[in-house]
C-alpha cells in the first residue's frame, strides 16, 4: 500500500504541475499551416481565443525562439523550443494574454528574425 501511494504521488507530482505555453503536438502539416517558404511561422488562423496551432519551418534542426509582442512592441512571450528541419506543429496557449492584437515570431539562436505573423485574442 505505501509503495502504490509513493508511486501515485511521483506520477502526479511528475505529469501535473507543469504546462508550457508552447507545445509541440504530433499531427500532419493541414493546409491552413502549409507554409511555401523553406524559413517560417504561420498560424492555424489570426483569430485566437484560448490556443492556436502553429507551424514553425526552418531549414536545420535546433533551437528556436519564440517571441509574442503586444501592441506596444513589447515581449509578453518569450520561449525557447527545439525544433527538427521542415515543419513543426506547436500548440500556443494564450489564455493568460488579454484581448488585444499581437505579434509572434520566430528567431534563431543568434537573435536573426525567421518570421513573423499577426494576430488577434478574443475572449
């Protein structure tokens, strides 16, 4: 009995207290996030309430930055995601981000800006 509560305990204290905003999700490229270019970001669409998928495209495998900007052109989002060559489907929470319009992009790990794209939260 102690050996199956220690172990609930582990798998809850391991799998529950922690959510990026930004996760990588395992799915086929659908066409609302085919992006023609070898380097970019584009978003499922422009009209976000609680999360949007996202493609994310680089030519090398390796780390990312992904930036989210307000009106005002300031950082409210700042992750850093390792992504693969080609695409990558990422899932963005935006839940903590008031209703306004916004900025995302993509940078990489010199600071070089990959791409960039626009959006609105609404509740």
């Amino acid at each position: 009995m102690k050996k199956t509560l220690i172990l609930a305990f582990m798998v809850i204290t391991l799998t529950g207290c922690y959510k990026d905003d930004i996760t990588p999700i395992v799915q086929e490229v659908k066409p609302e996030l085919s992006i023609d270019n070898a380097v970019g970001i584009k978003l499922a669409t422009v009209f976000v309430t609680n999360e949007v998928s996202m493609n994310v495209k680089t030519e090398m495998a390796g780390s990312v930055t992904i930036k989210i900007f307000d009106i005002s052109n300031r950082v409210v989002s700042k992750e850093v995601v390792t992504v693969k060559q080609g695409d990558n489907i990422l899932k963005v929470y935006t839940s903590a981000l008031p209703s306004s319009a916004y900025r995302i992009g993509l940078f990489d790990s010199n600071g070089n800006r990959l791409g960039i794209t626009d959006f609105n939260k609404i509740n």
